[in-house]
C-alpha cells in the first residue's frame, strides 16, 4: 500500500516559519514511529499571486482534492491589501474550502493548565477548558449571492449575503451532533434567530436533527450572548455549533481563553473520500502575523496542533495524535514559551525553532 499523502501549502507570513516545524514532526513520525508520509508543497495566498498572479493555481487545487489531506499555515500580508478583490490570497483559501467542499470546520480551544495564567480571564475561569466549535465553513454570508460593491441612487452599497439551504444546516449540525456523542453529549447551537430568517431556519434543522441524537442534550443561544457567555463562564459549553461568520469570530474570541491565537489548530472536514477518509484540510485558526513576520517568534504549537488534529481525524492514529499533543503538554508544562506566551512571567522567550527542537525533544522522551 502507498504511503498516505500530504500536500503542505505553507502560504505567507508566519506560515512558512511554523509549517517548517511541522515538517520536522512528520519526520519524526517517519523515523520515530514507522510512519512514512508521501509529502508534496506548493504555493497559496500572497506566494502563489507573486508567482502566478493567482492565490491558488488551477494545478493546486487539483492536487488538493486528490491527496489525503491538506496541511496549510496562513495566506494574506499587507503587501496584497490593495490587490483586487477576486485575486486576494485569503480568496485562495476560501477557493479550497469551498471546492473541497469542508464543510464542517472543527476549531477545539482547550486550555493547557500550564497557558491557564495567559490568558486575559482569571485561571479560575479557563483552566480546565476543553470545548469545540463546529463551525459552517461553505456557506452563510461568506459565500450567499448577491454580493459585491454596487452604486444605487449615486451612491455606492456593499452587498453580501447571509444564506443557508436546509441540507447545508442539516450536515454540519449531524458533524456537530456526532462530535458531541464521542464527547460529553452536550451541543449549543448559536445563531440570531430573533433577528434574522436564516437563523430561524438554522434553529428548526438543527432541532430536527436532533431527534437522531436523543441522548445529546441540545440548546440554542443567540451568538451575542454566546460572545458574552463564552467570557463569563466558557466551561458551561462542550460543543459549540455555529454558521460561518459567528464561528470565525466566536473562535477567535475562544483562542483568548487559552491563552494565546498561537495555540489554536484547526480540522476542516468533508465528505468522506472513495478511500474511507474525509476530504480534510488542516490549519492554524491564527493569520500570518505580518507584524512578527520574518523574525522566529511566531509560536507553532497551532500549526503543530492542526497537524495532530490530522493523525486523529485522517489517518485514525488517535494514539498518535494524543503522543503529539502531550509533548505539547509537557513542553508549555517545563515553561518553554514563545514570545506571545511571556505577557505575565518576563523571562527570555524561545525561538520558533526552539520551540520545535523542545517538542521533538518531548517526542523522543515519549517512546
Ligand atoms: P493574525 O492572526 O495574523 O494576527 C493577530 C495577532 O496575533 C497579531 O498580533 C499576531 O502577531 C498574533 N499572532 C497570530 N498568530 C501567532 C502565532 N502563531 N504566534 C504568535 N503570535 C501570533 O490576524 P490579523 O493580523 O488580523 O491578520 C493578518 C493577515 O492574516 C490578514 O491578511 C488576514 O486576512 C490573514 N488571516 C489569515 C488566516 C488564515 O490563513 N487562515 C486567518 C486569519 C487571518
Ligand atoms: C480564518 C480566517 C479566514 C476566515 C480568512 C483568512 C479568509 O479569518 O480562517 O479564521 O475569515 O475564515
Ligand atoms: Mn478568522
């Protein structure tokens, strides 16, 4: 049998710093663990505009839906900020997400007891904090036709569009469901269903669906709340189940529980594959972080974390995947920390580089 394959599009940015950490991991994993990866790179976001003039080349995307999965790091610079609309790098990202059709986008934050002092909230509050959001990453106003920049009564008007078919609730909501049973069977669906249609619509799927899952106990928030709620007392929430806009903001606001946007990974999953596994693409929830670009500081635990987010969910190592987020554990545990992690304690941060040595490092001492 082949090897599984990987196709890592690094991006701009931090991207390319953190995924070369990655990349020593999953050679560990050859050496180390006996299990070897067939593992392709290409170009995404800002690095392919410059060479191609596109944020995604035709033969990138064609190679995304063929290999197992998609390791990607981060797209977008203030250098691409004027370019146009359609050829922005962050429309190479969402081109993959919407052509492999990764609809269900898994964006766990759980708070290391050793982070539980960085994060902005008291230790009393996060520490112990293990929840997931599903997030819709297909649809919604991201994606709803119309949209665009019009002129009307010689004005101009933004327009996009917040839209949902019953199937595309319906599929992320039994994703959220199934997470739920393999957790503590405990699912709060977020929308605004007081002001807004789709919202209705939202509630009513998601509580059909649920006649499927009766042993998992179902609420509903509006998002407001939910931002606010995610504040005040974060461990009253196991599985968060949300559209595409409210999740990418509600997910940020969940990376300031753990302590810092570097430590938050991310799987974006859909359907499963002639092989068995899911179409899968897994990435940092974190940008490129222009302002510590091109300086070793960025953290890559997020980047290292997605990529065991990827042995547990496509290649059915959970064994693995637990190995890899322990040293993880044990590094954050020993004070090993990059410089977004230093806030409160002082002391002398290590280098992105430095951080991956001393994960290798607790990846030996694990065999
Ligand atoms: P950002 O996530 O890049 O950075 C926000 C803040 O968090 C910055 O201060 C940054 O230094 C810090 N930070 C982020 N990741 C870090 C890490 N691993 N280690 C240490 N510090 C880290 O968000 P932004 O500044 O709003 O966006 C910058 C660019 O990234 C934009 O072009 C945006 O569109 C893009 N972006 C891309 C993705 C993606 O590729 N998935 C996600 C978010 C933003
Ligand atoms: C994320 C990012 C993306 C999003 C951008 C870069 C397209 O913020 O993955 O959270 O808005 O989905
Ligand atoms: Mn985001």
């Amino acid at each position: 049998m082949s090897n599984p394959s990987l196709l890592i599009l690094a991006g701009d940015g931090i991207g390319p710093e953190v995924m070369a950490q990655v990349s020593r991991i999953i050679d560990w994993y050859g050496d180390k663990r006996g299990m070897a990866f067939d593992v392709s790179e290409d170009l995404v976001g800002g690095a392919a505009y410059d060479k191609h003039g596109t944020p995604l080349h035709d033969d990138t995307m064609a190679k995304a839906q063929e290999v197992d999965a998609v390791l990607l790091g981060a797209v977008g610079g203030p250098k691409y900020d004027d370019l146009d609309f359609s050829v922005k790098p962050e429309r190479g990202l969402l081109r993959l997400r919407k052509e492999m059709d990764l609809f269900a986008n898994l964006r766990p934050a759980q708070c290391f007891g050793a982070l539980a002092d960085f994060s902005s909230l008291k230790r009393e509050v996060v520490e112990g904090l293990d929840l997931m959001i599903v997030r819709e990453l297909t649809s919604g106003s991201y994606f709803g036709e119309p949209r665009g920049i019009f002129t009307e009564n010689n004005e101009r008007v933004g327009i996009n569009t917040q839209r949902y078919t019953e199937s595309e609730i319906e599929r992320v909501a039994r994703a959220a469901f199934d997470l739920a049973m393999k957790r503590n069977r405990k699912l709060c669906s977020m929308e605004k269903a007081n002001v807004m249609e789709s919202g209705v619509l939202w509630r009513e799927v998601v509580t059909e669906v649920s006649a499927d899952y009766p042993e998992v106990e179902l609420s509903h928030m509006y998002a407001d709340n939910g931002a606010m709620q995610l504040v005040r007392a974060p461990k009253q929430f196991d599985v968060i189940v949300t559209d595409n806009l409210f999740g990418d903001i509600l997910s940020d606001c969940a990376a300031m529980l753990t302590g810092s946007l570097g430590m938050l990974p991310s799987a974006s999953l859909g359907a499963p594959m002639a092989n068995g596994r899911p179409k899968a693409l897994y990435e940092p929830v974190h940008g490129s972080a222009p302002d510590i670009a091109g300086q070793g500081k960025a953290n890559p635990c997020a980047c290292i974390l997605s990529f065991a987010m990827a042995l547990r969910y496509s290649f059915d190592t959970g064994a693995e995947a637990d190995r890899l987020e322990r040293a993880v554990e044990k590094v954050l545990a020993d004070g090993v920390r990059t410089a977004d992690l230093m806030q409160k304690e002082g002391g002398t941060p290590v280098s992105t580089t430095e951080m991956g040595d001393a994960v290798i490092a607790a990846l030996d001492a694990s065999l």
